[in-house]
C-alpha cells in the first residue's frame, strides 16, 4: 500500500473506505493479547459513541492518545483516566484490577495510566485544530477471525480488508496536545 511507513501494530496510511486522501495514525489492537494492558483498551473501547461508517469515537476523557516525537521516532501514547478503567474492570476477574496497579502514570496527569505506547521511524507530522492533534485510528480485531492468515502479527492490509468485511472495529481518539483535566 503506498505511503505506508510503519513498524509493527502501527502505520501511517490512508484508510481507502473512509478517507483515501488522509493519511492517519492507526493503531493494531488485539483482544486476545497477552498483554493485559491492551486488553484494557479494548475493554474501554465499548465506551465509543458510533459515528459513520460504523467507527465509533471515544471521549478524552474515556480513553486518550498523546503523541511525542524523538528524533526520527513517532510515538502515540494511549491513556486512560485511573477511575473509569478501575470502573469499568470492576466485573471482571481480580488479576485486571492487580494490573491496573501496575500501570505505569502518565507523568503529565496523576489520574492518568499510560496503556499502550507504540512508536515508529517517519518524518509524518501530526496536524494540529484546536488545541488537538490528529487523532489516533485504533483497528480493534480478534485473532480468531484471523484463521487463514498462520502465525505472525496481522498486516495493515490483513486489518483493512477485515475492515471491509466488518470483522474488526474501528475507533478513533483524540490526542489532546494538553492533558485532559
């Protein structure tokens, strides 16, 4: 796919069916991962409010990306207000709340855990309204639908042809250039 940069579980792209003339961050996100943290997102994910095309959009105060730029490095920070995740972890086994404990702070917001961060080698810039940047696309899937494809991690075109198929979500999330209060 032309204009992709990327390492892996993000990309810098254009997502055809709903802007192929943007490019956008997009995140991979895997319900099934051994990590417990990005399992987390995709717990606070049912939070969305849908939009078109079946993309569902996430409040900053839900769930929140940041974005920081070393060098030749992009990396985007998922946060996650501490009492909506304890919140929403409540009905579930006791080892997600130990985690929640775990969770590394956002050093810029005391209430604040950092989730997910992923970073990758571009020279893309973010644009910025608002007092935001670019917000973050997150591509949210379930390895099993994934049957055909063998071991590995999924690919961006694996993710965007299960997009077509609406066998993935798709979320998006701001990126506040402020902390959200």
């Amino acid at each position: 796919m032309p204009g992709m940069d990327g390492s892996a579980r993000m990309w810098i792209s254009a997502i055809p069916s709903l802007d192929p003339d943007t490019r956008e961050v997009i995140l991979d996100l895997d319900h099934t991962s051994d990590d417990p943290a990005e399992r987390m997102v995709c717990t606070l994910l049912n939070r969305g409010h849908e939009g078109e095309a079946g993309v569902f959009y996430l409040l900053p105060e839900d769930l929140s990306a940041r974005y920081e730029r070393t060098g030749n490095r992009l990396s985007v920070s998922l946060l996650a207000r501490r009492d909506v995740l304890a919140q929403d972890l409540a009905s579930r086994p006791a080892a997600s709340g130990a985690h929640l404990d775990r969770l590394p702070r956002d050093p810029l917001h005391d209430g604040r855990v950092v989730l997910v961060r992923r970073e990758t080698v571009t020279d893309f810039v973010p644009a910025e309204r608002d007092g935001f940047q670019q917000p973050v696309v997150l591509i949210d899937h379930d390895v099993a639908h994934d049957t055909d494809r063998g071991d590995g991690p999924v690919t961006l075109a694996e993710l965007l042809s299960l997009f077509e198929k609406q066998e993935v979500g798709v979320a998006v999330v701001a990126a506040p250039q402020a902390p959200p209060a």
